[in-house]
C-alpha cells in the first residue's frame, strides 16, 4: 500500500492560499503530512485554519486537534478571518480535538504513559465528520505538558504514522526559537521530515516581513524561496504572488493614446494596452500633469481609471487638473475616474498591493496611475518595494490594463532617482522630464528613453505647460549633457543631438 | 479538614485496551487503594478505545491516567501508577502526612 505510491505522482490538495498553491504546484502532498514551523506570530495557527477552511469549502471535512489555544479561543480568534468554526462543527464538517492544558487541573506524572488517549480521540474525531483534512497546532505545546520529552517524541510519531494510514492529509506546526535556524524545536523534525515548510516575520530594517517558504517535499516539486505574505481581515494568509503569476503574461500590440498627441507619435503610436510605464522626474517638472493626461486620454475615449495619489491631496489634484484644462470632478460623475488619496505610511507595502488589487478588482480601471512610486518607496525595504512593484506590474499586465507610475529624482537638474534604479529593468517604458538651463532660462525636456517592443523617437524634446496641459516643441539644438543635469551649448550643429542615450 | 473517614473516594481511570501497562496500573492502583483507602474508594475503568468521546470530554492525553473526581479538588495522575509516592500526592492521601500526625497528636 504504501511502496504502490512510488510510482505514482504525488497528488496536492489546495491549502485555500491561491498563490501558495502556485507556488507549490498544487497544494500540500495529499495523504502525507506536512510539518509548518515557525516562530512566534509568524501565522501557523491561520495556515492551520485556512487549511481546513479551504477542505470544508470543496467539502472535504477537517479535525482540529490544539495543544496551545483552547478551542474556544480559537473559534473566537478564526472568526475575524471569516471562518465560523462553531457552525461547521455544528454541521458536522468540522471536530476539535482540545489537547490545550487545563490550567485548573493539578497533573502529577507517576510512572510510565503513552498518547493513547489522544490518538483515540484523535481516530474517533476523523471517524465522526469522515475527516480528509487534520491541522494539528502546535507540537511544542505538547511537549510542555508532560516532563518525559522522548516519550511525547515517540508517541508523536506514532500518531503521525496513524493519520498516514488513515488517509488523511495532515499538516502540523511546529515552534521555531529564531527566523533563521534549526527547522524546529524539540527534535520534532526528526519524524515528521518529508514535507517542511517554513513560516517567518522577520523584523527587517524595522519593518516586520512575513514570508513562507517551502523547504522541501519529497519526491514532488515546488517553487523555492521566501514569499512575502501578509494575513488579512475575511481571508487570512495571502502570498504575494512574484514569479508565479509572471509567467502567465501575455503581452499585446494594441496601443492606447497617452492623451498627449506629440508623445503618441515619438512613442511610434501610443503605449502599449498591457504595459507599465514609468515617469521619473524632478519636483515641479509635470510629472503629475502626464498622469493627468494620461487619465483625461482615457476618460476621453470612454475608459475607466484609477488615480493612485500618494503625494497630493485630493483637493489639490482637482485643482492641478483644472488648471490644465482637465475636469476631474466630471470624469468622477461619469463614472470615467476613482481617485484614492492616501498617507504610503498608513500600511506596509504588502498590503497597499493587495488594497491596489482589491481596488482593480472593483472598480475594473482600464488605467491605472500612480502618483508616486517614491513615496511608498520609503515605506518599506527595498527588497519589500521591488516585490511590491513585481507584484503590481504582474498583474497590472495580466489584467490587461495600462499603468502609469511615476519617481521623483532627488536632484532638480538630472540623475535618476533611486525608485527608477530599483525598478527601471520592470517597466516596459521610461520617460524621463527634466530641467534644462538655456541661455539663462529654465525650459522643460522630455525624452523616451525607453520603449520596450517598438521603435520611438530617442530625442529630447521641449514641452510648454498652459491651461490645456502639455504641449511638446522642438528637439533641443545645439544642447548637450542635458540628461547628465549639465547642459552644455554646442555651436556645431550637427552635433545637436549627441547627447546621452 | 474534614476527618478523612466522611471523604468517598471517587476515582477513575484512564487506559487503552488490555495492554500490559494498563494490567500493571490496575494492580497497582488497586494495592495503593486497599492499602490507603479499604472500604472507601469506588473506582471506574474506562477504556478510551471503547469510549472515546469519553475521553474527549475529560480532555485526557496520556495513558493511564487515574483522575480523582472526589473529594475536591480534581487531580490527575498520569503513568503506570508505579511510583507509590507520587500517587499518594496525586491523591492528596498524605501531602503533608507528619505535620497531620502532630496536630492529631495535639
């Protein structure tokens, strides 16, 4: 019974985390057991709910057996996530098994014992909801309850191997003292070691981080590596969803206007639908004008779009607008425009990715700006932010939707800002404004310096702002070093255009 | 303290089958009783392959485990029963056995 499995492929069965699934190719080995090990609040007694919860969902049933939190508290605790255990346990999809330590019951040890009743409780549990699923949370509280350590040791193996003939598909949690260390306390690994995953929260440049990881499953494949998570209210643990969703975009040659003419035609007809654009400029150089075009281009032809604002007010925005001819309160009538003004700080970058989706997911944009990138940028690490930025262009694209962020660069007069260092190899399209000193005057440059997939005018181009937005002139002549932030005039003129690229 | 002749010992003991653990707590605590406890102790054997929900509700992990239900307070012993003192603390027979001889004596 047990070798016929060696020539079988090894069946997954969904932990109820869609991108974790992805991530394992599946789901967690079905009839085996699977040990989630963690430190303290890294999230194993959600992943030991949601397990069961996503079960009962496709009508697989589940046993609960708690060696930390009583049941009741449990049930209590679960409920801010959307799981009403007490109604499955009252339909009959869901036993506890409550192993949790009766703080009001004196316990004298007195000669040798075994788990029997436990693993009876455990059996007659699985017997009476017909349970496929088990969670058991968590192992090191069951070694604390009793003073003969290799007697728990042995008789937690002797369930495991149990519920591996029973059918069942079993994860377990184990404690962990560290993020980075022994996969677990007490030698627990040591019987249950085919199938790990670990769970972290990791305070990182004093900012938590939560990833999982899956260390190993025997002899089936899975992605490696740590995934950022984050445990949300009605949904508990979300996987930020990186290279696995990546692979799925399909990248179109459909071309939307950018709502500047000019710019239209040096990006050789329009941005691409499926692409992500990045505007990267110095204070006051019009950046959030290009998003208001790019936002009006849109409402122009009947499409919807989000303006993400994490700079301006909401007042301010409308006001900006107006004063380049746009009417944003009209376009917000229509039902054209959604406007979220936000503090970056309010939340960590995880959860702005997922606030951004849910966002998507509802309103269905077809144009996505982001006002800007720089000032989330500085709420989270920098590992945090290019997983964020991974994370949003993904689906961005794979929602067939065209988006438009922009940077700010720390010097007003060229260099690149340290967001577009960051993320520059993610976007399909960098435009770049800049100051440019002339013969005493400030004038305002434009330049495509990037245009993944089509060919676009490599030169820089002088743009006026009035009160119908932006307009774009001639090349710059006779100018050199403008994108260094040190123009420099150059008689001859035919070198003019000789600058960087 | 009440005079421990008024106290009936309700007691009740866990065990998976007929294992030779569970023979050997039996004797055990049977030996213990006779001895501590002749005439005053009612004893209930459970066996928690027959009667698990049983268990489940008394929340008990290991076996055997002997629970005395009465006198107050509640108390476990957990194991074979083979360490005698133990037990006589679990059951609270002689917690503090010299300074009650000396109140007696008083």
């Amino acid at each position: 019974m047990k070798t016929s499995s060696d020539s079988m492929p090894v069946r997954k069965i969904s932990t109820g985390i869609p991108t974790f699934d992805v991530i394992a190719k599946g789901g967690l080995p079905a009839n085996r057991t699977t040990l989630v090990s963690g430190t303290a609040g890294s999230g194993k007694t959600v992943f030991a709910t949601q397990f069961l919860a996503a079960g009962i969902g496709e009508g697989a049933n589940g046993v609960f057996v708690t060696f930390e939190e009583s049941a009741p508290d449990i049930r209590a605790n679960m409920r801010s996530f959307g799981w009403d255990l007490a109604r499955w346990e009252k339909e009959g999809k869901l036993a506890f098994v409550d192993a949790s330590p009766d703080p009001h019951v004196e316990t004298v040890e007195a000669g040798a014992f075994d788990l029997g009743a436990l693993l009876a409780r455990v059996e007659h549990a699985v017997k009476k909801v017909g349970a496929k699923r088990v969670s058991v949370d968590s192992l090191g509280a069951v070694f604390s309850q009793f003073s003969d350590q290799s007697t728990v040791r042995r008789e937690l193996f002797r369930i495991s191997a149990a519920l591996k003939s029973m059918g069942v598909t079993a994860m377990m949690s184990a404690e962990r003292t560290s993020d980075y260390g022994p996969v677990a306390r007490l030698g627990v690994e040591e019987f249950i070691a085919d199938n790990v995953i670990i769970l972290r929260n990791v305070l990182d440049d004093e900012k938590r981080r939560r990833t999982i990881e899956i260390l190993k499953f025997r002899g089936t494949d899975h992605q490696k590596g740590e995934y950022p998570f984050t445990i949300v209210e009605d949904g508990g643990i979300v996987v930020i969803p990186l290279s696995a969703i990546q692979l799925r975009q399909a990248s179109s040659n459909v071309r939307v206007s950018s709502g500047i003419k000019e710019l239209d035609a040096m990006c050789g007809g329009g941005f691409f639908r499926d692409s992500v654009i990045l505007v990267s400029g110095a204070t006051g150089t019009g950046k959030t004008l290009t998003v208001t075009q790019f936002l009006k281009g849109g409402a122009d032809r009947g499409e919807r779009c989000l303006l993400l604002a994490f700079e301006e007010s909401r007042e301010q925005l409308f006001r900006n607008a107006t004063g380049w001819g746009t009417d944003f309160e009209k376009m917000e009538k229509d039902g054209l425009l959604k406007v979220v003004c936000n503090y970056p700080d309010v939340q960590g970058l995880e959860d702005w990715l997922l606030t951004i989706r849910r966002l998507i997911d509802e309103f269905k944009p077809k144009r996505v700006a982001l006002d800007s990138l720089s000032a989330l940028e500085r709420s989270g690490t920098s590992r945090a932010f290019r997983e964020f930025v991974i994370g949003l262009t993904s689906f961005i694209k794979h929602e067939e939707i065209t988006g438009l962020f922009t940077s700010t660069t720390e010097s007003l007069m060229g260099g690149s800002s340290i967001t577009e260092a960051h993320i520059s190899t993610l976007t399909d399209s960098i435009i770049l404004l800049r100051y440019v000193e002339m013969l005493g005057e400030m004038k305002r440059g434009l330049t495509v310096l990037k245009m993944r997939g089509s060919m676009h005018d490599k030169r820089i181009r002088e743009f006026t702002i009035d009160a119908k937005g932006m307009h774009l002139g001639d090349p710059f002549h006779n100018v050199s070093g403008i994108l260094a932030g040190a123009p420099v005039h150059v008689n001859d003129p035919e070198s003019g255009e000789s600058g960087h690229s | 303290m009440n005079e421990p002749a008024a106290n009936k010992y309700l007691l009740k003991l866990y065990v998976t089958g007929t294992s030779s653990r569970t023979a050997q707590a039996i004797e055990n605590l049977r030996r213990i009783c006779d001895q501590e406890l002749e005439g005053r102790y009612e004893l209930e054997i459970v066996d928690v392959l027959e009667q698990p929900q049983a268990a489940e509700d008394d929340r008990i992990l290991a076996t055997p485990t002997l629970i005395k239900q009465l006198p107050p307070p509640l108390r476990r012993v957990i194991g074979d029963l083979s360490d005698r003192e133990k037990v006589l603390l679990g059951l609270e027979l002689r917690p503090l056995d010299h300074p009650a001889r000396n109140l007696a004596d008083q």
